[in-house]
C-alpha cells in the first residue's frame, strides 16, 4: 500500500537500482524522496542512516525507504523493529537482479487494507497482522506488533502466541462458549503455535493463508468453515482487555 507520488517511487527506485547489490536508503520530507548514504559496514546485507542527517530533518520525516538487493519481498525482524522506533511508514523496494519493483509499505498509520482478499506478506499481512487489523477496525483496540524473522516458529527462543496473547489482554475461553470477535490459536506442523484467526460468526474464521517462501498473492486472507482447522485449533481466547 503506498499514499507517496509516483515521483517519490520512481526516485526511490532509480537509487535502488543505481547503488545494487547494496541497499539503498533514503527518506520522504515533504513528498520528495531524499537520498541517505548507507553507512553499514555490509552495505549487501543491511543499511545505516548515520545519526546526523536524521536529525537534519528530525520531525519532518515521512517515510524511510530502504531495499532489499535479490532479498524477500517482506520486511525482517530488524525491519519491524526500525518502522516501530520511527513511527512513521517503511518502504521496502525489491531489486532482482538490478531490476527495482515498486516499493510496498507499511505501519500503523497508513490505511487499514480490506480484511478479506489480501495477499500473505509476512510481517504485514500474515495471521497476526491481520488480528491486530480486525481489532483495531471492529474493537477500536490497537495490539502490540511484535518484530519478527519469517519462520520464527523454529527459533526455540521465539513464541509469539504463546509468550504474548495474555500480556494483549486475551483469556483462553472454552470452545463452546466461541462468540463472534474470538480468536483461535492453532499448530500447524509446528512444535508451537503459528497460525491464529478471528471467528466472524456463521461457523466461519476468517485468516491469513501463508505459504513456504513469505510472500504469496495466491493465498488471500478469506473466510472458511471452522471445521476445516479444527484438528489444529489448540485454544480458543477472549480479549478481556488491556492493563
């Protein structure tokens, strides 16, 4: 989702393709896209804006644009965690091979996509995303984002359901009191839980397909009968509210 000019995109992109394989950097102030040194000692592998020219612009920052030379097309932990500390929008610009793709953004304070018909982007529009999408449009409540790595299942150190729907205000309810607004929490050939939806009433949850590689337009957040996910259904929770 982009609310930037094709101008801004077309700049961002000529800088991606111009400084690959490395990373390019730069920022949106006053709807113009301003070029960044990358700064990090691995410029292939991460970027740096140095200190002194974020504070040039300070409170004026719109957006940081950064891309990922022949790298996935979503963001990474450390991605997540940058966009969070800013508050302000990311863009990241796919470059394959030298070829820049048009830069897909996000944060919290851009427009809330359709809950229903979007791709799996991990970190953006995966399973957790679109709960925290669905709470914010129907609760008016606003869930912690967690910064995470695509697979983090199978880091040992790293539960995001498990360590975190609690602290977010959530209680495991018994499955036969299920009302619209739930959330189930389920395992899917996983030593923990990776997958979650909302039921929307009817019989159905509504959630996010995923896929192996991160990023699928052919798995669209839908809704499905219940039945389907039942066997991996582990708990189903309540949000009671936040301290």
């Amino acid at each position: 989702m982009s609310v930037f000019n094709e101008e801004v995109l077309s700049q961002a992109m000529q800088h991606a393709s111009d400084v690959y394989p490395e990373e390019s950097c730069g920022i949106v102030v006053d709807k113009q896209y301003i070029k960044a040194k990358n700064i990090a000692t691995q410029p292939e592998d991460r970027f740096e804006i140095s200190r002194n020219f974020l504070e040039t612009y300070k409170s004026k920052i719109e957006a940081v644009i950064h891309s990922h030379p022949d790298g996935p097309y979503y963001p990474s932990q450390a991605d997540m965690q940058g966009q969070i500390s800013s508050q302000v929008p990311w863009g990241i610009i796919h470059v394959d091979k030298g070829l820049a793709r048009k830069p897909f953004f996000w944060g919290d304070s851009l427009p809330i996509a359709p809950l229903k018909g979007r791709p799996f982007q991990h970190g953006i529009s995966d399973c957790y995303s679109l709960i925290r999408d669905y709470y914010r449009i129907n609760k008016n409540v606003v869930l912690d984002d967690f910064p995470r790595d695509w697979e983090w299942w199978s880091d040992k150190n790293f539960d995001l359901y498990n360590t975190n729907f609690r602290g977010q205000g959530f209680e495991i309810i018994d499955p036969s009191d299920v009302q619209e607004g739930d959330a189930f929490l389920a395992q899917i050939r996983s030593k923990v839980i990776n997958h979650a939806g909302v039921y929307v009433g009817k019989g159905l949850i509504l959630h996010q397909l995923g896929n192996r590689h991160g990023y699928s337009e052919a798995n669209p957040s839908c809704e499905q009968p219940v039945h389907m996910w039942q066997r991996f259904i582990r708990y189903w929770v309540r949000f009671k509210g936040q301290e």
